[in-house]
C-alpha cells in the first residue's frame, strides 16, 4: 500500500478535482490511476507533473511510442515496480506489439549487461567519445 | 584506468583478433573501443557480447536509432559513465538530431522523476495493470 | 515473504530476545518490527546494526527528524520497499507533517532529475568544485 | 567530458542567457556552473530545471539546509558524481558544518546499510506500515 | 503479478516446450519457475537466457555456490525482489548454509556502506589501483 | 577529487593515527590509501567502518577471496568506481586470478541481465520461494 492515503475524486480539493479532471478527459479514462492519488497529497507536485507528462510524452521529435519505450527501460533500471506496470500499459495502448516489446526486453537484458561490464573493468572513456 | 589491462590488436590472441576484425569491418572504424580492449581479457565474454551486440541492435521491429536511445537512457540510470559517452557517440552515428537528443533528454528527466516519487510513495499497483 | 524465518521473541535466543527487549523498550512498542525478526537470523548482524541505529538517529549536529528524511529519500533511491515504508512511518512519529513530507517529495524529485540529466550530459566537475 | 558541447555566456542564444543572468543573480556568481552549461543544450529543459531549483530549494517547511542534505545524499545512491561534488558546496554554502557533514555521512552510511539487508532479506511490510 | 502472460507448457510452441524440458531435466524440477514463464513471451531471449544460465552457473574456476552467493548480492543492490528469492533458494539447493547466509548478508551491509560512503566523498583513485 | 580534503598521517589527530597504524601494520603496507584519508574527516566513522572491515572480511564460513568477489559485484551494481578499483586489487591480493576474474565478471554479466529483465517482466514469485 502507499504511504500516504490515495485520494479519490470525491474526497479532492478543487485543484486537485481540476488536475483528475484533465487527465481523465485526456486519457478518456474513467478514473485516473493510483500514481495521480498518491501524489494528490502534494497538490503543487501533481500539477507540475501532469503538465511535464503532457508536454515531454507528446509525439515530436521522437514519437509517443518510442518515449514510453524508453521510459519501461528506466523504470525497470530504477527497479519501480508501479511504473513498469503503468508504462507497459500506456505503451501497449500506443501500440507497441508483443515483438516489440519482446526486442525492447533484448535491448534492456543487452545494456544491463555492457553497462555492468563497463562498470566492472572501469573502462576508460575513449578520446574520440570525449569531444561533446 | 580499467582494472584489467586494454589489448591491443597487436598483442591480441588469434581468437581476440577475429572478433576485432569483425568489429572494425562491420563498423567501418581503424580500431575497436576501450570496452573491447578491455572485455578481450575475458575472450569467452568477448565473444558472446559482440554475438549479441550484432543480433539485437539490427533494425527490426524497432529501428536502430530508437534501440540507441533506449540504450543511452539506461546507461544513464545505471551511472555506466562510459556507456553514455559511447552509445551518445552511436546514437549521433545513427542520426541522432540535437532536437531528438534534447527530447530523449526531456523523458529521462520525468522518468526518473516519476520513479522517484512513485518508489517514495509506494503506490500500489491498480488492477488494471495486473493482467499481464 | 521474507527469505528467512521471521524470528519472534518467543523462538528467540537470549541474545536476540535482549536486543528484542532494547528495541521494544527505546521505542515504546510492544512487538519488534519485520526487519528485526529477519535479521535476527544473523544474530551478530542485528547486534551491530542495531547498536549503529541508536547511535546514529540520535539527534546531535542534525535534528532527528532531518535524519529521518535523508533516510527516505536514500530508501526510495535505493528502491528499498520496506524501508521507505518504515521510515515514512519513523519519521511521521518524530513528526513530520503532510507539508513537511510534500516538500521532501519535491526535493526527491528534483534531485532524481537533475542526477539523470548529469549522468545523460556527463557534465565535467567545475574546478571550483574539485577543492576537497 | 561531456557528451554535449559546454555553452558559454558569448555563444548563448537569448533565451539561454536570460536563464543564465538569473542563476548568476540569484547565486551571486561570476558565470554559471557545469550542468547549466550543458543543459543548455536543451534550452526549454534548462529553463524549467531552473525554475523548479529556485522554487523547491526555498526554505519552507524545511530549510534550504536539510533540502542540501537530502540532495547530497539522494545524489551519492545514484552515484552522480557531479551532483554530490556541486551540491556538497551548495551545503557548506548554505552553513554546512564538518560536523554536520560526518553525521551526514553516518546517516547515509546507515541507511545504505539497512537498504541493501531490507532487500536482501527481503522483508516484508508490516501491517502497522500499511495505513497510508 | 507480470506485464506479460505466463505462459505454461502445454500453451507453449514447441520451440519454447524444448527449453522448458531441457530446464525441468537439468534442475529435477516438476515445473519451471516464473521467470521462464513470463521470458517465454520473448522466445529468442529466452533460449539465450538460458544457455548462458547453463553455462556460467556451472562450477569453474570459481564453485558454483560462490557464483550464487554473487547473484544473490547483485540482485539485492538491483533491488530485483524476484532474482533475491530465486537464488537465495538456488543457493540453499547448492549447499548454502545459515552460517554462510549471515555471512554474506555482513558482506552485503559493508559492501553497500562503504560503496555510499566512498561515492559520498568521492574518493579519487590512487595510483596503485591505476595500473589495470 | 574528493569532496573533503584527504588527511595524511602527519596531519591527523592521534586517534585517526591509530587506526592507520592499524591499518599499515594488518595490510602491510606504508601508506593507508584515499579511501581512509576521506574518511578520516568523519572519524567516528572512520573508527567503526575499519573495525567492521577487520571482523567482516576474515575467513570464517566464507572464505576472504569469496567476500572479495561478492564486493567486487556490489560495487559495480552501485557504480562505485573507487570501490570496484580497490578491492579488484584486493581481491588480486587474496589470490584472484585472471580466469577466476573473469568467471565473476561472466556471472556479473548474467545476473544484471536477468535482474533487468526479471525488474522489466515483473515477474511474481512462485510459492516454493516464499516460504522463508
């Protein structure tokens, strides 16, 4: 369970009620999740989140399925278990198939690996990698 | 310095030396990293790890850029200073835009800031994400 | 579950069940908490851990509550369920308010963010900085 | 180095260098650091980085002192090194004492500790830990 | 509960069935466990996983009980909660005793509170470890 | 360089001189190395952490080159780049060989690229591993 209440709709202040209202319009969602209720307890940290995810997750420069690819791997190497959940799901919902993902799995299991490598031997950053 | 010390291609074992030349063809570069120089003080290692590299970051269901930014992103999480610089290097090499890079950079930020505050809050995992 | 057997006071041994008694009477609980009862398979483990605890969390240089919050913080980095857990509990006891815990929220969030984003840029240590 | 070319004062697009101008200001400092250099590589990052440091480091229901504290420490798990040598400044900017500093130190030592016994054991949470 | 389905023998293809025979021959287990069942969801990472499981785990130069007691510390600092109750329990079938578990849990405490402190002070290198 | 100044033998207070005396006479060697020379700004923790070490890491279940190999893995998972240069030489120290160093580094390989995939799955833990 959190560690703080999860606050629903019906118990929100109005500022929170104005955030849940937006994602659950956005995301044609019902209810918004258990991430939004947990962090309804800090009111100014979950409007600036919802803003970040709406303006950082949309497609642009790179597309939403790519960035929510990215953020499974990050989750996975933070070890949080409540986003690897939720971003499997919305990247699944952006349309990544089961080979996708299955060669997203390929490219974690592969960086793990090289950066536990790199980590192990401590190697030495080459010259031509050190002009940024 | 690396704890082990970096072969050379000269000093390198005829076994070494094929996965060298392997590497420098496929790559088009006069001289394989640091990473290999130093994992070739474990040839078995060595050879399964360039195996892998070549089979999972082909261009398949996910593009080759995309498998690089999901690469750099992890390598960032797990602190692999050398892994950022190289798989930066290789993400420029595949195309990698300075925009696209500020926008990897931009999910980076909010992953980890979300993981942060969802492994602080402990939020429990809504059911609909538990059908696997 | 845990790896190991919980250990209650009553299967005890007398070395275990005298620390079991310290902790229950420093604290003013009437039952020791899951983390004791498994590391209570390393007798001389929960000795020394312990005996750091009191010494440590006491307030001297730094309020005992300020302790608390470093201690959430390193947990959720750490990714340690039972630990922020306990000491979100530890510090709401020494009293910590739902608007204390909001702003050490926003500070967990933003340091995960910026550490992302210095180890995704590889930022060189300014020399102003590098003065021991 | 960094991965990305460090952007000075003279070279800064106009938008760079108002958010320059602010952190020189408000830190009373002849140019900006390292990660501000960097980040600006990514200029609409860079201004909401700022703008969330100068919003969450205010004292408040914590003083800016603990908020360096939690930084440093948060910094040190994700083994940042960038961030522990500039935000071990910003404490001893901010009054950080010696003797703070070694108790600092122990309560990091300590809960690093703890952490890794708590996941190794994997302990599970008390029903006591579980009202949120 | 897994983002993918667990996939149990008799739903599987036969390529996936080998696995899973030669896992249940070479283990002398009824079943396989549940990281086989969710992997079967990426079947060319799952028959990688698994030679090199059965290449690497096998005694060496290094006893195979070592090379668990390896796994377990590495899976409790990635706070993979799966990897530290199926190699505490691979460690237990390989001969790990109580006493031996302690011991390695006292390793684990120091290895991470030293590792905290030196990346809290940011040690430099001496030269004498500098020599790979 | 270190974010505290590094304390030679000739400038420490009497009880930081002991525990280096201490530490040159057990080692053998004339100097004691950065890592006791940072810590000696904290030196209650200085006192404990050596202390700790001198009972921790003696041959008793497990034997001293094991204990080496397990830190060696810790400190690559934790990225802790003076760690992983030390006690890789102290583990040279105790007898490690070339082929043994390279039999840990193939079951660090293994283990983060499971841990990854295991954190990345989600992977629920069978019954017969949740009896402790």
């Amino acid at each position: 369970m959190a560690t703080v209440p999860l606050i629903d709709h019906a118990n929100a202040s109005p500022a929170v009620r104005a955030v849940y209202d937006d994602i659950k319009q956005l995301r044609g969602v019902a209810d918004v999740n258990n991430f939004w209720k947990s962090l309804a307890n800090a009111p100014a940290q979950l409007e600036q989140v919802w803003s970040e995810v709406k303006s950082v997750m949309q497609p642009g420069e790179l597309d939403a399925l790519t960035k929510e690819l990215v953020y499974i791997a990050v989750s996975a190497a933070n070890s949080c278990t409540y986003c690897v959940h939720s971003h499997t799901a919305a990247a699944r919902a952006k349309g990544m198939t089961p080979a996708q993902h299955a060669e997203l799995l390929a490219v974690i299991a592969l960086a793990n690996r090289t950066n536990a490598l790199a980590n192990s031997l401590q190697v030495p950053v080459d010259p031509q990698f050190q002009a940024g």
